[in-house]
C-alpha cells in the first residue's frame, strides 16, 4: 500500500475563480502525480478556525468528514458522475478516520485526508512521486505549510484581475450572495479587493523568500492559450515528465466539464473567458479593479484599459458605498464623544 508520507507535497494555491480547478484536473491522472480532486478547502474550512476555536478532536473530525470529504464526494459523483465501482466514498471516509491516529497536529488531518484519498482512488500508484492539494487563499499560510512539509512546493495560480472578479460576479446570484461576506455585489467588489490583492502580494513576498525552485507563478491566461508550454514548465519545476499530461480535465481520472456558472461544458482547455471581462462587468467595474491593482496588473503583464482619472473616480465611487452603507460604514453619532 502506498505511504503518502513518502512522497512529497505540493499545494496550488491563489484567489477563488482564478483558474485552480482547471490546472488541478490537467495535473490529475499524471502518472507521477497523487491530484487531490478540485481543492480540499482544508485551509479554510479547518485550518486554522479549528484550531483557534479550541475544537475536541471528534469536532475536528467530523469537520473533515462533513465539509471536506463529503464536498470530495459531490465533485466526484454530482459533477463526474464517478460510480462506487470507480471511487468508493464510504471506503474514502473509513480510511480518514482510520488514518488520523495521530490528532495532535493539524498537518496530520491533511496527511489523512490525502492517504485516504490515494487508498481509494483507482490511480495506479507504482510510479508516483508527488502528492498535490490545493485550497484558495492557502498562500496566506505558506511559511507554516512549509514549516511542517519542509519539502513541499508551490503553484500559485494567477490570473486577470477583472477577469477575476468577472467570473466571482457570475456565481454571484445562484452561490456568492449566500456568503456572509458577498451579500451584496458591493461587498463582493470589496472581498475581490482585500483578498484577491493580499493573495498576490502574499505570494510576490512568498516568491521571493522561497526561491524559484520552491514557488512559482501559473497564469490562467498561459494556461488556457499556451497549454503544452505552460504545462511543461510546471513539470520541470515539479521533476515529472511533461510528456505524460492528458492535456484534458479530470478529477480522478473522469472527464471534468468546468465550473463556471454560465451553464458552458468544456470537454477540453478552452480560451473562450480571457477578456471576457470586457462584455461581463461594467466600466465602473473594471476601472475599480484597476485602480486597486494597478502595480500587480503591471506585475504580472496585465495591460490597464482605464485613464488614471477614470480608476480614481470609481474607486471613489466604491468608497462611499464602503464608508457610508457597507457593514463597516462610520458611526458619525459617536463623534460627539470625542474629546481633544
């Protein structure tokens, strides 16, 4: 039976809809490479809130099983279609719980998360290397992910700033609006704003602490037009062979349609969504964006479409809305309390 412990990690990380579930099912399948389906959602979902609010170790567990392995099952089996036969869930969850012996320590949730993984995936297993796990946002905890996986890598996954909020805006009615932090498309604005900018200035800083050979850059926009070369770049900083990649998108080896909420089915990588930011979202929109990413865009080599006036303008826009209406708008009735 394989030993996850013996090969060595690698974490995808980088801001929601930026294109990680797509460069995680061109990764699945690689003979060399153990790909967690989609994205685990640990570093969120348990890592650190179970941690911080003082959980039992039964907590900790059923958090696994019902946020995380219980989401595993419905990318396998709602949107791959993936029989028992193919994929045994109840076997999958078995084997967490027999895995987590050692409950201590959050990175063991995730070695057992990811044994069990592999212990039920029907992924020949002779010639593997790597294991690879993503969560969004996961570059934030970088230093303390390597710190317990001390040979670990990383793929951050970036991509267009307006193109990301773009395709945010389009899961925005059927899935983000029930968000605590979406309600309103303001506050998605403003959550595109404070998390997606803090995960790509996390990972320049990440970058340039780990070195090229521990921490690379992904664009989604390289992905999607350069598919062969960008792969290949990956596989020589992962030390696999780039000649093995399927180049089409699956979870656990069966066919993967996409995630965006435009009800498109892709059988293949498609470049239809760059730009497309240009006919999804309004000038005030994209000018705000800019505004706020402007220095990454140019990072990045991302061209600015909006005159510095026009990015100002909406971004003063946006700060009435933040200042005056939002959550965290002034309490101006406490100013007469204020003494000099």
């Amino acid at each position: 039976m394989l030993d996850v412990t013996q090969l060595n990690p690698t974490f995808v990380c980088g801001h929601r809809a930026s294109g990680g579930g797509l460069l995680i099912s061109l990764l699945d399948y690689h003979p060399e490479l153990l790909v967690y389906p989609d994205e685990s959602k640990f570093f969120y979902l348990f890592y650190p809130i179970m941690l911080e609010t003082n959980a039992s170790t039964i907590e900790k567990i059923q958090c696994v099983k019902s946020k995380i392995l219980e989401f595993t099952r419905a990318i396998l089996v709602e949107k791959c279609s993936a029989t028992n036969n193919h994929f045994d869930y109840s076997s999958f969850v078995t084997n967490f719980e027999r895995n987590i012996s050692d409950t201590s320590e959050w990175h063991n949730y995730l070695t057992a998360i990811i044994q069990a993984y592999a212990d039920a995936s029907p992924q020949p297993k002779n010639q593997l290397i790597r294991w690879v796990e993503r969560t969004t946002s996961s570059e934030i905890y970088a230093h303390e992910i390597n710190k317990c996986f001390p040979n670990c890598k990383f793929i951050h996954n970036i991509r267009d700033p307006r193109d990301n909020y773009a395709s945010l805006k389009s899961r925005w009615h059927n899935k983000l609006r029930y968000l605590s932090d979406t309600t309103t498309l303001e506050s998605l604005r403003q959550s595109c704003i404070e998390r997606g900018k803090l995960g790509m200035e996390m990972g320049i800083t990440n970058h340039t602490i780990f070195g090229e050979e521990k921490y690379i850059f992904s664009r989604y926009e390289d992905i999607v037009t350069d598919n062969a070369n960008a792969l290949k770049i990956i596989a020589e900083f992962l030390g696999i062979d780039a000649d093995r990649f399927s180049h089409s998108p699956t979870f656990c080896g069966l066919p993967w349609g996409g995630n965006n909420f435009d009800k498109q089915k892709f059988d293949n990588v498609s470049s239809v969504q760059v730009g497309r930011w240009k006919e999804r979202i309004d000038d005030h929109e994209a000018a705000l964006i800019e505004f706020h990413f402007k220095d990454l865009m140019v990072y990045f080599g991302y061209k600015l479409e909006y005159s510095e006036a026009q990015q100002v303008e909406a971004a003063q826009k946006h700060y009435i809305w933040l200042n005056y209406s939002s959550d965290r708008k002034a309490d101006f009735s406490l100013a007469e309390k204020i003494s000099f």
